[in-house]
C-alpha cells in the first residue's frame, strides 16, 4: 500500500506502468505545488485523464467539455470499451469522435467515423486502407490528455491532437517534415463492428465529406439500432488545399479496391454475412506540415451534424476551443475548493480527477434526439450507463453540487416515462439497455425530489408527473422487463421475485432473483419517500410495507463461515432454494461460474455473491442488524466479510458497507475500513481504480470517501466519516450556498491503508455554525449544504472516544427512520 502523501512513490509506479508520456504526471505535480500560492488555480491543472485507462477501468481520456456528447480519442485494439487503452502491445485503428467513459460493454461502444492520417510513398493506390492494414503503434510515451483536450503520437512520428465543443470538434494533425499527408476515414467500422447501412458524400469542391448510417446497440437487444452522422470539414476555412480524393473498399480475403474521383458510397449490411470495410481515402496538395480537420456530429442529420460545427466551432482556432473548454471544466471543478496548500498531492489529483469524470457523462444529446424521443422538448442524455451503477453515489454528488444539470437529468428520465411508459434503467448508443436491478432511476428522480422539491419547479421538474413516472415504474409490469420496468406482477404477488415461476403475460431473464428482490424493496422505499412527500398517505404506507420485503428473502438456516442467515433465492411455494453464499465472491473457487446477465447465472445474485448482496438495504440497516443477531455479531460479521476477501471495491452493493458499522454504534471502525479501501484499491496510475468506472461510480464514491461524507441514496442524509483533506468548500451556485467543512485537528498521519496508533482520525465531535450536534455520524441535507456555513468535525487519536455516534445512529425505517421530510 502507497500512502496518499507519498506522491515520489506513486509516481515512479506511473512510470513504470504507463503509456501516457511521464510529462503528464510531471505537469501535474508542478501544477499542484504551484497551487499552494495561488488565489485563482486552474482546477483542470489538477486533472489525469489517465486514471482508469487500465486494469479494465474502461475511462475515455478523450476531448470532452462537461457532459459532452463528443468525446475525441484513438481506438485501439484488443478489450478498449472507451477507445483507448495504455496497453503498449495494442495498435490504433483511428480517431474518432464518438466514445462513452467507464462502461464496461466487451466490445466497446461507439467508435464510429475513424479517421486515420498516413504518408503513403507509393501515391493513392497503396495506401492501407482496412482496419488490419493501417493500425500502427503508437509511439512509447507520448500520449498526452487535459481536460479538453487529447494527443497521441504514431511510431510514424505523425501527431495527432483532438479539442472538442459539445457536439463538434477540430482534429489536428502534424506530419514529419517533407511527407505529403494521406487520410483515411471509415463509414463501416465502428468499435464493436455493429455497421447496419449507411452512406458517404464527398464534396471536393466545398472541402466537406458527410456520412450517415446505422449501427447496433452496445449493450442491449441485437434487434436494436441506432442512426449517427458526421460531418468532416476539409479546407481550414480555405488554408488548406486537397489534392486527391475517393472510396475505397475492402476485405480479410483479397478486396482491396479504391475509386479515385469517386465520391459516393450507399451500402447496407451483407445478408450473406461477410465482413466489408468501406470509407474515404483523400490527400493534401503539397506537403503541409499541419493539418486541421473540422468535425460536427448529430444524431439527426448529416446537415445538422454540418451545423453544430459551423455553429460551435465555426473559425475558432485549436487553441480558442481548447481554452473555451477549460472554462467550462474550471466551473464544474471549482465548485469544490479545497486547502491546496496542506492537503497530500494524491489527494488533490485523485480528488480533482475524480470529479472530472463525474463531469463527463451522461452525454448531452439534447437536440439530438431520434426513435420515439425525435423532437422531444425535453432534455435527452444518452449513455446513461446504467442507473444500477449511477443512483448511490454519482447522483448524490451532482445534487452536492450541480442542481441544474441533475435536473435536466431528471427531466430526460420522466420524459422517458412519457414516451415509452417506463423510465429507463439503462440507455446505451440512444437506445434501451439490459435491466440490471430493476428501476433504479426510481431513486435517483426520488432523490432530486427529496433534496430539491422546493425548488423543483424553477428547475423546470412537476413533482406530480415526477410521481406517476415512479408509479408506473412500481405498479405496471412491462411486457418485456428486460429493458425497462421490473417483474412486478410476480413481485406483488409473492412479496419477493420468485425462481421458476410463470408470470402468463410478460418476459424477462428468469435470473438474479434475490438481488432483484431487494433492489426493488430499495426502489419502493424511493417510491414512499416522494409519496410522504406529496401527502399521499395510502400509497406511503403501501410502498413503506413493500420496502421491507428485502426481509422476505433472508434465509436463516444458511450458515457460512459460521453465521447464520443469508439472502438466497426462493421458490413460490415459500421453500429457498441454496446457492452458496461465497459463489461470486472474490473466493469463489470456480472461475467458469456465470455471475452476471448470463441465462446460465444460477445463483441468484447480479455481479454478487449473497455475502455481498446480504448487506444490501441503505433504508433500513438496522433491520438487517436485527435478522444477523443484534450490534456484535453483526460488526463480527462485517469484520469477517472484509477479512474474509468477500468485499469488492468495485462493486456498487458494496459502497455503503464499509460505513455500515455506524448503524452499529462502531463509527471509528467505519473510519478505518474506508482508509483501507481508499488505500487499497485506488491511486493516480492508469490502473488506479478497481475496475470498471462504471460512469464515474468509482470516481463519485471516491470524491464522497476523499470528503469524509457519504449519502444515503433516496434520503437527505449523509453520513460522517474523517476527511482526507484538513478543509473544503462545496459551492452551489444554483442555491447561491457554499459550505466550509474543517476537520480540526486534522492529521496527514492518518491518511494510510492502517490508521497508526496515535494518529487523529476519529470523530470526536461536530459542530454546525457553531453550534454542537448531538450525533457524529450523520447530518441533513438541508441543515448543512441547503442553508451553508460551516461544519467543523474535530478528530481524535482516542478510539474509544471516536466509537461512538452519540445520541443516535443514522436512521433505519424499521426503526420509525425517513419518516418526516424538510
């Protein structure tokens, strides 16, 4: 384990490890101890694209402004979900300017209209065209990436650097001195080569080529496509000359042709099931040393794709679009200021790198909007990877900070609701994706209502249309379940989801049956938390019953390892049908076991093992305290579930069990076990996160861990835990707010994997404007962040004074909790 302060360490370990340039972290570094002394800091400074880029973290480093619905990187080949990977021994297929961040689809998403640059010495006829022809390594530590902007180098020592807007971008290419510059660019090949049709347009005259076509869902039904069109810009308003121009198309057996002077391609997908590659080949007059490339996108149309990049890149030059982008990355980045002069330098890149990547999707297609969404006024965001991944910390984060944008978010679910009946769980490449859950976006519209309800309205949300989304989300069974809604009927009938039953009018993946049931318990208790909201007493107390069906399938003849009760699968009959609760754990002796969407995934559970899953009810932990045998046996348990190797980082059902020994009275062990996860499985390295980012989940329970915070999803409640920095200030410029937490006391000493003894790290107490609360371990959205000022949280090195919440634990509702709302 690496502590947080020790910078020298981890940066040696970058270095080793790394394919972006050693000049990255060095920027870095610099820009942060330079911090120290600056009262206006540029917060992209702070910023590695990098982290997440290996050890399957799947992040896209590319070109983004803030919720981009482009994002400018290579692609490479082997597993690249986002495009790029650090992997040294893989080739680039291209730049394009499609990708999502931090998904974890095998074979990628998006990564359509590559273009490629090349010299090809022999004239237009040889050069390589096909994806197997043209890949090329990159030259060994050289990539480079800040917020906004991308840069890769080819071992051909051509360069090629990307700055984007939110639906356009410029492409900048510098080649060796003396050659004359070739480019390639694809109307077929996309990252998961899903090409269904399209066409290519060239207009030498203009300097312009448009492509549109269809491709397949990422990460969802085969069935599925999606339309996208690209609009490339030639001429650099006129500064630059083309020369030759055509189509070219190819196969792996033989095909190799090219149409010089042609200028149109019309293709659909080969019915007999061969492989075709199709695209433009064009070339420069002269032999320029730079090349800049115009490119707008639209989901819409080939000339709307051609407008959003006259409209929001226009003659800007590389550099005024790349600078307009770190204003808008510094105004997300800023609403969290922290004491750059004594807080550890890790600290400050993980915490400001995390943030970026919770900035940088969903995508923002708003305006770009097709299928049953075409023309919608509402906003629309695509690459909602996925609300399963998202609701328990990344949305809680945006309410932290960013009200609007969460709204605009909220806005795009219920209008999901009004378009399809249901709103979406997962939306991948603008289309439905794989239910992992249930309806998880029942807790990230319940949580904006909660924590914004007074000024939902202002922000454009009807709270009563709100609710009839919820409703039909926990009322009405879709014909097809596995796209959207849940298996209600079973659901209600049983009071848990059955294993081997018949629902006669729906169809879904007869799979995760038990983690099913309890996501649905967890959706419903979102559901009653908007109706004690709204007054709506029956429908409270229906969803308030229902939130506790999670009970329905705890099974206490279970025993592993010595406790008793676990979460299992059941029949109709009543009877449970055992899975082993180590099967999908991190222990799990078989590694052919299917634990996730597969059909053959018998055991239960989604992307769990019943030890992980038996955790699982944010809303009411003391009830679980109470099935496992009261506050001993389960901190005994918990301490086991850790020691054991059961616990996954990277998992979401985990996040909020490292804090779950405050339920038990036991904080100062919540302390150290978030210091041991941090440590252990997070640094500023490429491989620095635990798997799959998951659309910044990682990076907002990271952001939550850094503050010493973290929220109960669905509720206005946070729970506290020691900082990792000795002060900061969240701003909301929305609510005109901003709140200064101080940890007094604060000791750098603390910030490793094991708290050393004598170390402060432990709450003794907290006050709030000065006044002393009566527990340590939670407070209220909005007696803290709504109102603002100051909370100070004094540490200790005295376990046994910080191992206790005070006058009360944070709230359960089987225990009379969430039962009133501000």
């Amino acid at each position: 384990m690496h502590p947080l302060n020790t910078s020298l360490i981890l940066l040696s370990v970058a270095l080793v490890y790394a394919q972006p340039s050693p000049e990255v972290q060095k920027r870095i570094s610099a820009a942060v101890a330079a911090a120290a002394n600056e009262s206006n800091p540029d917060y992209t400074a702070f910023v590695n694209p990098f982290i997440g880029t290996d050890n399957f973290g799947d992040v896209c480093p590319g070109a983004s402004v803030p919720f981009g619905m482009v994002k400018f990187s290579t692609d490479l080949t082997g597993y690249a979900p986002a495009g790029y990977v650090t992997d040294p021994t893989q080739t680039i297929r291209g730049l394009s300017p499609l990708h999502d961040s931090g998904t974890g689809s095998s074979l990628g998403t998006y990564g359509n209209f590559e273009i490629m640059p090349m010299t090809c010495p022999g004239g237009f006829d040889t050069c390589a065209t096909m994806l197997s022809d043209r890949e090329t390594f990159r030259k060994n530590n050289t990539d480079d990436a800040s917020p906004g902007y991308f840069s890769q180098t080819l071992d051909n020592e051509i360069k090629m650097e990307a700055t984007s807007t939110r639906r356009a971008g410029l492409e900048r290419f510098t080649f060796p001195k003396g050659s004359k510059p070739y480019f390639v660019l694809d109307l077929s090949n996309d990252l998961p080569d899903s090409f269904v049709g399209g066409t290519m347009n060239i207009d030498p005259q203009q300097g312009r080529i448009t492509i549109g076509g269809r491709w397949g869902s990422s990460f969802g039904p085969g069935s599925f496509s999606y339309q996208a069109f690209s609009c490339y810009d030639l001429l650099n308003n006129g500064n630059q000359t083309l020369d030759e121009y055509g189509i070219w198309e190819a196969n792996a057996f033989g095909l190799n042709a090219k149409g010089l002077g042609q200028a149109h391609l019309n293709l659909t997908q080969s019915l007999i099931g061969d492989h075709y590659e199709y695209g433009a080949l064009f070339s420069y007059a002269g032999t320029p040393e730079e090349i800049i490339i115009r490119v707008g996108i639209s989901f819409v149309s080939t000339d709307q794709a051609c407008a959003n990049a006259e409209s929001e890149v226009g003659t800007s030059s590389f550099d005024d679009i790349m600078a307009q982008s770190k204003v808008l990355w510094n105004e997300k980045l800023s609403s969290i200021q922290i004491d750059l002069a004594n807080t550890a330098p890790n600290v400050t890149e993980l915490l400001y790198s995390s943030l970026y990547r919770a900035s940088l999707t969903p995508n923002n297609a708003t305006g770009e909007t097709q299928g049953a969404f075409s023309g919608t006024g509402s906003f629309y965001f695509d690459s909602l990877y996925c609300s399963w991944d998202t609701f328990r910390t990344f949305y809680p984060l945006m309410a932290l900070q960013h009200p609007v944008d969460y709204a605009q978010i909220v806005d795009n679910y219920i209008d999901g609701w009004r378009k399809l009946g249901w709103m979406p769980e997962c939306r991948a490449n603008n289309l439905p994706g794989w239910t992992q859950g249930g309806s998880s976006g029942d807790v990230i519209v319940g949580h904006f209502a909660i924590n914004y309800h007074n000024e939902a309205a202002a922000l454009g949300i009807d709270l009563n249309e709100l609710y009839s989304a919820l409703l039909a989300d926990g009322d009405l069974n879709p014909m097809e379940w596995d796209i959207q809604g849940r298996e209600v009927n079973l659901y209600t009938q049983y009071g848990y989801v059955p294993t081997d039953a018949i629902d006669p009018s729906s169809t879904g993946r007869q799979t995760r049956e038990g983690s099913r049931t309890l996501e649905y318990a967890f959706e419903d208790f979102s559901i009653r938390q908007v109706a004690l909201l709204l007054n709506n007493t029956a429908d409270e107390e229906r969803y308030l019953n229902r939130s506790l069906w999670y009970r329905n399938v705890w099974d206490k003849t279970v025993v592993s390892d010595g406790f008793n009760g676990f979460m299992q699968k059941r029949f109709p009959n009543g009877t449970f049908n055992f899975t082993d609760p180590t099967d999908c754990s991190p222990q799990d002796a078989d590694e052919n076991r299917e634990c996730s969407l597969q059909g053959d995934n018998v055991e239960g559970f989604y992307e769990s093992s019943s030890w992980e899953y038996s955790w699982f009810a944010p809303h009411d932990t003391n009830g679980l305290i109470n099935l496992m045998g009261g506050n001993s046996t389960f901190v005994k348990r918990l301490d086991h579930f850790f020691d054991a190797g059961y616990y996954l980082a990277g998992n979401e059902p985990s996040f909020q069990t490292p804090i779950g020994y405050h339920y038990a009275n036991q904080p100062a062990k919540s302390i150290q076990r978030v210091r041991q996860v941090v440590f252990e499985n997070f640094d500023i390295t490429p491989a620095g996160l635990p798997g799959n980012d998951d659309q910044a989940a990682m990076a907002s329970v990271l952001v939550f861990h850094l503050l010493g915070l973290y929220p109960v999803p669905g509720t206005s409640q946070f729970l506290i835990l020691s900082p990792f920095t000795p002060t900061y200030t969240i701003h909301n410029t929305y609510l005109n707010t901003s709140t200064t937490v101080t940890t007094l006391g604060f000791d750098p000493k603390s910030l490793n994997a094991t708290i050393p003894d004598g170390a402060a790290a432990y709450v003794k107490n907290v006050t709030l404007n000065g006044v002393e609360m009566s527990t340590k371990c939670h407070f209220d959205f909005y007696d803290v962040f709504k109102i603002g000022g100051e909370l100070v949280i004094e540490v200790t090195n005295d376990i046994d004074q910080g191992n206790d919440c005070g006058s009360a634990v944070p709230e359960s509702v089987s225990m009379g909790g969430f039962a009133s709302l501000r």
